[in-house]
C-alpha cells in the first residue's frame, strides 16, 4: 500500500490532534489529583503525548516541505 505525501500530511495532523487532545485533557485533570505521586505520574503522562503531538506536526511539516520542494511531472530542470 503506497501512502501519498498529501495523505501522510493529513495522517500526521489527525495523529497530532489526537495527541494534542490527550496532552490538554491530562493538564486540565491535574487539579483534581491530591496525591503526590500520581500527580508527577500524570504530569508525565500529559507531557509525553504532547511530545507525540510535537513529533505529528513535525512530520506534517516535512510531508509540507516534501510536497513543495519536489518536481512535479512534466517539469525541466
């Protein structure tokens, strides 16, 4: 199965969305946690998806630059 660049591009939005959804409702729950532990524990978990997060904009954003910068058919260099 081929992916093309356009459609990694928009995997890679959907996937940093998701993350990103992830990461703000682990921050906005940190309130209601009284334990020590399990608020370190959930900090962690809310900064790990949205350092996936992070990764899906970066991959979306070399999809972007792959899209722009490569030749298209027909072209002569």
């Amino acid at each position: 199965m081929k992916i093309t660049a356009q459609m990694s591009i928009i995997i890679a939005v959907v996937f940093a969305l998701v993350c990103f959804g992830f990461a703000i409702t682990g921050f906005t729950s940190l309130g209601d946690i009284t334990d020590a532990q399990q608020l370190a524990d959930a900090k962690g978990f809310a900064w790990f998806w949205a350092f996936l997060g992070a990764v899906g904009v970066l991959f979306g954003l070399v999809g972007m630059w792959l899209v722009k910068t490569s030749p298209q058919p027909g072209d002569v260099s």
